[in-house]
C-alpha cells in the first residue's frame, strides 16, 4: 500500500517519528528505526520505484535535519550572545562595585 509520492504508508510516518524521537533523546527507538530501514533497503534492492521512495523519503529527512540543526545553531548563537552579555555587566558590576568602595574609604 502506497501513499502520496509513492512512499509505502508508513514509512513517510516512521521517519517523522524518528525524528520526534532523536529530539527527545529516546535513542532506542531511533535504532528500531534504522533496523527497520536496513529492512527496507533490502527491500527496495530489486525494485526501482521503491528504491527511488527509499531515495525521497531519505531526502525528506535531510531537510528535516537540516532544519533542525539551522535551529539549534540559532539557539546556540542566542544562549552565546545572552552569556556576553552577562558577562559584560558583571564585569560593569564589579567594576562599579570596586569604584564606589574606593571612593567611600577615601572619605
């Protein structure tokens, strides 16, 4: 039984829940998942149109991957300008801190 674009029912869905599942970092499932692939290229092997649906759905993954990992570069640049930034006013604070102490031993 097929779906839309030719890909078996189920694998379109498996890959997505794959997906799901390395984000929530169950990676056990993650590997039932490319146990189940290994299957499905041993499948494909002798049949074109399933190859050529191995080869979509594949590519479906990349983006999806690739998405994520523009995210996550994104997430990681934001967390690493948020730490300057509080490092910088740390260092303004200690710094004020040290000044406003000189001064009132001075008078």
């Amino acid at each position: 039984m097929t779906v839309a674009g030719g890909i078996p029912a189920g694998w379109r869905q498996e890959a997505e829940q794959v997906l799901v599942a390395a984000q929530q970092g169950r990676w056990e499932a993650v590997q039932d998942y490319y146990q189940r692939r290994e299957a499905w290229v041993r499948l494909a092997a002798g049949n074109a149109d399933l190859s050529a649906c191995l080869v979509t759905l594949d590519r479906e993954v990349e983006q999806m991957i690739q998405v994520a990992q523009a995210a996550l570069a994104t997430a990681i640049d934001e967390t690493a300008a948020s730490k300057r930034m509080v490092a910088q006013l740390r260092a303004s604070f200690t710094a004020g801190s040290e000044h406003d102490h000189r001064m009132s031993r001075r008078f």
